[in-house]
C-alpha cells in the first residue's frame, strides 16, 4: 500500500506567511497609533501619557534589534509580498468598455482599494521612518555631565507656555528655538507638533492613516478567511460592521494625533 504525498507550493507557503505577518503590524499600529494619540491631550495633561509611553519604548534595552525583529523583519516580508501581489493583482471594480468585466459590488471595491492602499504605504512607510528615526531624531549631548535630548524647531505663540507646562529648556535664536529636556519623550512631543505645524504635512499624514486603518481592517478580515475562521457567507458579512468598527478606531486615534498636536489643543 502505497500514500500519495503532494508537497505544498511555495505559494500557499508565502500567502500564509504574509498574512501571519500583517496580522502582527495591525496588532503594532493599534498599539502605535494609541501611544501617538496622547500627543493630542485626550488621554493626558500636555501629553503626559504620550511623553511617559514614549519614555519607556525609548528605555528598552536592545530597542534596536526590537525594531528590527519585530516591527523591521514583518514589514519587509509582508511588503515584499504585498508588491508582488499589487503587480499581478487585476482589479475590476471599474467601469470598462466591455472587454474585460465590470463587478462594482462592495468586496470588489474593497479589493481595488486594498491594493491601491498598499501603494500609499509602501511610500509612506519608507518617508515617514526616515523623517521620525532618522531626519528629527532628537539629538544627543552631555551638559554638566548629565545627558540631554535635543531638537531644532521653529517659534510660535504658544511653543514658551507649552515648554513651561511640559518641562523643556528653550533657546531662541530669532525664530530658530533649540528645545533640550532629560528625556527623550518630551523632545519629541515637540518634533511631533513641529510637524504637524504644516497644513501640508497633516494632508499628507491623513492620507496616509486612512489609508493605514483601511489596509489593516480590510486584511484582518481577508485574512480571517484565509486561516478558516469565517467560512460561510453569513459569517463573513455579520463580521464586516466590526471590521469597520476598527477602521474608524485607527482612524480616529491617528488623527487625532495629526490634527490634535497643534492646531486644536497645544497651539497655546
């Protein structure tokens, strides 16, 4: 007696693995886009939760093979992936001329604008690391033996009643203000309302958070019929409204976080 075996495809392999890690990176932006929210005040007096959660992230020890393994490694792989798929993918949600078929029904829509999302992120992933860890990165320096965390940012009315209620030593050298506190959660409160200073960066971020909750929700749900939790149709459609749920979460958390950091609660 014989058993037929059939090896499993790289393909089914890949699906698998890409799926397994976008379920973490959605679990790491809820987790992520909480702690920027409190740069908003909603959770905190002058964004005390934010400074004290980023004070602890920032303490960790090795937080950079963290980074790497944990949040690095699953982007890579999931957008490696996810490009491959973005390439191959033919959406039909659209109108045509009769040539290929038009399905305008809600999952085909979801489709389309899955795959359009996961170009948004792919830039905006890259530029937006670049510019938090690499491009205002708070400085580093030692004054009377004690390590102090610096960043350059521009004047406003309200950056001196804000430094006083937050802790922060500021500098003026005409409209240029170098801002240094003992830790780095303060500091960085204030590169993140630097930011959003700029109608045009908060554009850009909304963009890119809409985005961000559409992809994760939409491919938590995908991927839920992919490992077999939602199997019959009745199933799938009841769990839409949660999905949903979750999109508007995110996107309130991040915006908050855009919107909030300057131009409604730490402006003055």
């Amino acid at each position: 007696m014989t058993t037929r075996t059939e090896a499993i495809s790289s393909t089914f392999l890949w699906r698998r693995v890409h799926s397994l890690m976008g379920l973490w990176l959605v679990l790491y932006l809820i987790v992520h886009l909480i702690v920027n929210s409190q740069a908003a005040l909603w959770l905190g007096d002058d964004g005390s939760g934010f400074v004290q959660m980023v004070n602890s992230l920032e303490s960790l020890p090795y937080l950079q093979v963290i980074e790497i393994t944990l949040i690095g490694i699953p982007l890579a792989i999931h957008g490696y992936w996810g490009v491959l798929r973005a390439f191959k993918a033919k959406t039909n949600s659209g109108s045509t001329d009769g040539s290929s078929p038009s399905m305008k029904y809600g999952r085909s829509k979801a489709f389309t604008w899955q795959r359009l999302t996961s170009w948004v992120l792919l830039f905006g992933i890259i530029a937006h690391v670049i510019q938090m860890r690499f491009v205002d990165m708070p400085d580093k320096i030692r004054v009377d033996n004690q390590e102090m965390h610096v960043v350059h940012i521009k004047d406003d009315p309200g950056i001196e009643s804000l430094a006083k209620r937050i802790g922060v030593t500021i500098k003026k050298d005409g409209s240029n203000i170098t801002a240094s506190a003992a830790t780095p959660g303060k500091v960085i409160l204030l590169t993140v309302r630097e930011t959003f200073k700029s109608p045009l960066m908060c554009v850009l971020y909304t963009i890119f958070v809409l985005a961000a909750a559409f992809h994760a929700f939409n491919g938590f749900w995908t991927s839920l019929i992919t490992w077999g939790a939602l199997l019959s149709y009745r199933s799938q459609k009841a769990f839409l409204p949660i999905c949903w749920v979750g999109v508007g979460m995110l996107a309130f958390l991040g915006l908050a976080a855009i919107w909030g950091s300057y131009w409604i609660n730490l402006r003055a």
